[in-house]
C-alpha cells in the first residue's frame, strides 16, 4: 500500500487516513511509479492489495454503468420525442423508427447506446404494461369469447414447436445437401442447429412466438379486435404469453441445468399453479379495496403510484412463483378491467408503456448486426422464409380446419401471426446462458426475428388484401352452390336448361295469373326471364342462373337495396313495405322457401307491379 503520511498536497491521502479511491485514485494505485515522478518522492512503495484493487474497481465499473446508463436514458427519450412524430408523418409504426434508431446508435453503429443489460430489462417493463393494459381491455364477455380460441394458441405453440424441431433433426440433414446446391448456407452455422436435439428445440420455442407489441396495434388501427379473426389473434398472443414462463423452465431441464429430481419438479410446477392461483383469488379481493382508498385521497401522484405498483407487484410476484412477469401483469389488468377505475389506470400508466416499449426495441435493434447479415444473407433469408412459412401453415391449418374459422379468417390470423416476437430475445440470452447458443449464431437468429417482426405491417397490408380477396371467392363459390341447389329444382324436366314456363311455374307455384301480357304483373316476370337470359337463347342455362343469382343476391342490386334499407327506406320504398325492409309479395309464400334468390325475385316481381 502506499504509504498513509507524506508531504504531497496534490495528492487525494490525507493524514486522517485514505479516502475512498476515486477514478484518478484508482489512476495512481495501478500506476505508482508515474505518481512518484509526476506528483511527489515518495520513499516506499509497495503493491497494491487485491482488496484495495477490487474496492477501487468496484467503485470505478459502478460510476462507469450509472454514466453510461444516464447517457442512454437521455439519448432514449431524445430519440422518443423525434421518432414518433416522424413515424406518423411517414404513416409507419414507431417500432420501426426504434429498431432504426437502436441500429444505428448500438455497438455495430455508431456506439452510443453501451449498458445494454440495463437497458434490456428497463425495456422489459414496457412489455410488462403492454400486457397490463390488454388485461384492462378484456371484460368477461370479452374474455369468454377469448376462451373460445386458446385452445387454438395450445395447438399452434405446442405443433409448431414440434414441427421445426423434428423438420430441424430429420428433415434438415437430407434436405441441406440438396439446398446447397443453389443456396450459399453457412455450414458452421446450419449444423449445429440440425444436429443438436437442445439447440434445435430453443430455436423451435422461440420461432413459436409472435409479437403482442407489433400486432395489437395492427388489430386496433385495422378495427379487428371484436371480429373473430382478431379475437383469434388475441387469443394466441396472450396463450403465446403465458406459455413463455414454462418455455424458460423447461429450457434448462432439456439442457440438463435445471432441477434434477421429480420432488424438486414437483415444488416447481405447485408454486406456479398453486401459488399464483392463491395471488389471484387474493387480488380480485384486495385491488379494488387497494384503489378505493387510493381514490379517496384524491391524489393523481398516489393513484399513479399505486397503478405501477399494481403493474409491476403483480409481475414480480408471478416471477417469484417461476411464471413471467407478463403473465403477472396481464393477470393483474385482467382483475381491475371491471373496476370503475379502469380508464383512469389505462390513461395513467399509457405514457409510461409507450416510452419504456421505444426503449425495449431500441435495445433489440442495438443488438442488429448489419454486418452479419450481409456476410450471412443466404442463411439469414431461407430462415426467416422457413420460420415464416412453417407458421403460416400451420395457423392456417388450424384454424380452418380445426377451430372454426373460415379460410378468410385464418389467413389473415396466419399472415398476422407469422412473424418473430419480443420473448424471442429472452430465450435466445437464457440458451446462450447456458452455453447452448454461439454468439455468431445468436446474432444471426437475433437479427432474424428483429426482420421478421418488421415485417409484421406489412404482413398485416397483404393478411387484409388476401383475406378479402379469399372471402370475395368463398362467397362466390357459396352463391354458385346455392345456384346449382336451385337450378336442380327449378329444371324440373332434367333437361339442363331452364325454360320460361318452368321457371313461372317454380315462382308462382303453377298459378294461371301468369301469361305472356296484361296488367297482371307479367311484364315483371318477362323482365325477370330476360335479366337471367344472358344470350337470349330462350332459356337459362346453369352458367347463367350461377352468374344472375350471384348478380341478384351479392351484386350492386343487392347492396343498394341493403343500403336503401340501412337508410330507412328513404329513397326507394318497396311495394307492400312498411319502411326499409325488402319487398316480398304477397302471393309468393313458396318463394320465400327457397332463401335469399327467391326473396329477391319476389322483390323484382313487387317493383314492377308498384
């Protein structure tokens, strides 16, 4: 040590003893010679000791990280109130702005942002709110509907998993030699994962996931949230989730790292179903009695106090009984979403959500390595591909064949759904934790779900685009169906062709009213034969009936009537209606048997007798 008495002024030792070791103090024990030149002579110096060494160090890395962390703050709110201006002149989302933004100020740019570790788990508490506030937005009539398609989340999470894995060890092998071929893969990096049974089941759990805080937004601005495409969506996001906290678990068992006997398995699994389960029933007691007397006081402060503390006690409790923090969170919205203080907390905590969120992709996007994904595009562009193929299919699968859906709505689930999400990078550091995943391939695997998820707006365009397109084609193929049913009918004699007496006979039942002329309404009826008649052949062909009933039942004469009649019948009123509703005649009882074409007839036949 040096020793405590001397005559040197300039130097921070006093007689009193040595003070705590600044930076520069640190300076002059690692660097005793050039203080003996510089400041003062010094008779007797000795090493400095290992514990005088680790306090100076000590002290030194926490000045360091507190600097480097304010500095990233400062340069994270900057960045917020720049970006989300800019996005929304530009009409994109401001996740995109933040992942630019962390690109280019992370350790592969610029290097501005440098205490990453800090900065990720200050990110995580956005994710935290984000799943708070959806839990606010679910009523119980809401939440029931939800049920309703968690069974579906099960089966894409669980089927996906195990599809990537087994396509990763069994299919992989033989298929790479051939991909090879035209495809430049990186070998040092493909192997691995399809020869390592532990590594090929990380990559499956994390390709499983999407992103609530991508896709949310997108069901809200496209008005999807209460139709059954985005209560699917939903449904699957919040089973994706929960179903993290097991993933976490189960990663270090696969691996070998986490409890090793069934009795430690045993207290695992009661903590997070028994304990938690306690949590809630305690919650849905005590939160609204908590809030109560919060709002007695009066006190916005205290209320917004209270509303963190709820967000992130919630949370921590969920962590501690070996769930996720989000599980927590979005439990703990779920208990306050009837509460009469349930706007005001959404308000309250929204700021708070929206900057810590900047903050979590800003982070993420630190982590891109422009670089890397040049050197590697091959490799990176046929995973994302793959990852997003493997999704979309089996999304689609599901829920049309399987939960309900029509082909329109699980298209548009699948495209919504296929990208990467946020609790990638969480499993993505726990494998590499523990030792599971290289540090060239976690960038690579990073940068592809930081792609993947970027994709996800325009994923939403096209899920929209083909959605609608899918549905247009289904309705057709439906009304088509229809027009055959009806043209069996209709062609009494089997002759293929309907002609005009048969068709009278089937829309007045065979009465005499109907001849070639007269004040009876037949002229309507010529009318009616002459619209389905496209050639003018004399009869209708079951081409033609397909294509005059799709006119009839879903085309321009159909909507305009259906608009006339949302209207309250204020610019067209039907003959025999009393106000917007279609015309039927009165005569035509057995019409109206036969469903929407013959409703529609009869008003065509009404119309013209007005």
């Amino acid at each position: 040590t040096i020793p405590r008495h001397h005559t040197c002024s300039a130097c921070a030792l006093g007689d009193q003893g040595m003070v705590a070791p600044s930076l520069a103090a640190t300076t002059r024990l690692l660097r005793p010679s050039l203080v003996a030149r510089q400041r003062c002579s010094v008779r007797a110096f000795e090493v400095p000791s290992a514990a005088l060494l680790a306090d100076a160090a000590a002290e030194t890395s926490a000045v360091i990280s507190l600097d480097a962390l304010g500095n990233d703050i400062f340069f994270f709110l900057l960045a917020s109130v720049v970006v989300v201006p800019l996005s929304r002149v530009l009409n994109v989302t401001p996740v995109l702005g933040f992942l630019a933004v962390g690109c280019a100020a992370g350790p592969f740019g610029l290097g501005i942002l440098s205490d990453s570790e800090a900065n990720v788990q200050l990110g995580d508490l956005g994710i935290v709110f984000l799943l708070f506030i959806e839990g606010l937005q679910l009523s119980p009539d809401r939440l029931l509907k939800l049920g309703n398609f968690f069974k579906l989340g099960l089966a894409q999470f669980i089927l996906t998993i195990a599809a990537i894995t087994a396509a990763n060890l069994y299919l992989g092998p033989q298929v790479l030699p051939a991909a090879e071929r035209f495809i430049l893969l990186d070998d040092e990096l493909v192997r691995p994962i399809l020869s390592t049974p532990v590594l090929a089941f990380c990559l499956a759990g994390a390709g499983a996931l999407s992103s609530s805080a991508f896709v949310l937004p997108e069901l809200k601005q496209r008005g999807w949230e209460e139709r059954a495409d985005g209560t699917a969506a939903l449904a699957v996001l919040l089973l994706q989730d929960i179903a993290v906290a097991p993933l976490l678990v189960l990663l270090p068992l696969v691996a070998g790292s986490g409890p090793q006997s069934s009795a430690e398995l045993g207290v695992l699994v009661a903590k997070a179903t028994f304990g938690f389960g306690g949590v809630l029933v305690a919650g849905s007691v005590l939160l609204r009695q908590i809030f109560s007397v919060v709002a007695a006081a009066r006190s916005s402060e205290t209320f917004v106090a209270a509303t963190l503390l709820v967000a992130i006690g919630m949370g921590v409790a969920a962590d501690a009984l070996g769930l996720s923090t989000t599980t927590g969170a979005f439990a703990a919205g779920v208990l306050l979403a009837g509460s009469q203080y349930r706007q005001q907390i959404e308000a309250d905590i929204k700021p708070f959500e929206g900057i810590l969120l900047g903050i979590f992709f800003m982070t993420a996007g630190a982590n891109l390595d422009p670089a890397l994904c040049v050197a590697e595009w091959p490799t990176l562009l046929s995973g994302i591909l793959a990852f997003l193929g493997a999704k979309l299919g089996l999304l689609f699968g599901l829920g049309a064949f399987a939960f309900g859906l029509t082909r329109a709505e699980a298209i548009r689930v699948a495209l919504l759904l296929a990208g990467g999400g946020e609790f990638a990078f969480v499993v993505f550091k726990l494998a590499e934790d523990l030792g599971l995943l290289p540090t060239r391939l976690g960038g690579l695997l990073t940068a592809s779900v930081i792609i993947s998820m970027s994709l996800t707006p325009l994923l939403g365009e096209l899920a929209e685009f083909v959605g609608d397109q899918v549905e247009r084609i289904d309705a057709n193929q439906a009304a088509d169906a229809r027009a055959d049913e009806l043209f069996d009918v209709i062609d009494a004699d089997g002759s293929g062709t309907i002609e005009r007496e048969e068709l009278r006979r089937y829309l007045l039942g065979g009465g005499g009213r109907a001849s070639e002329g007269g004040e009876d309404g037949n002229a309507s009826f010529a009318e009616l034969f002459a619209q389905l008649d496209l050639n003018g052949d004399g009869v209708i062909s079951r081409d033609e009936l397909r294509r005059g009933y799709v006119d009839l039942v879903l085309g321009e004469q159909r909507s305009a009537a259906l608009q006339d009649a949302a209207a309250g019948g204020a610019q067209r009123e039907p003959h025999g209606a009393g106000g917007g509703e279609l015309a039927t005649a009165p005569d035509a009882v057995v019409v109206c048997g036969y469903g929407e074409m013959g409703q529609r007839a009869c008003d065509v036949l009404a119309d013209a007798e007005a």
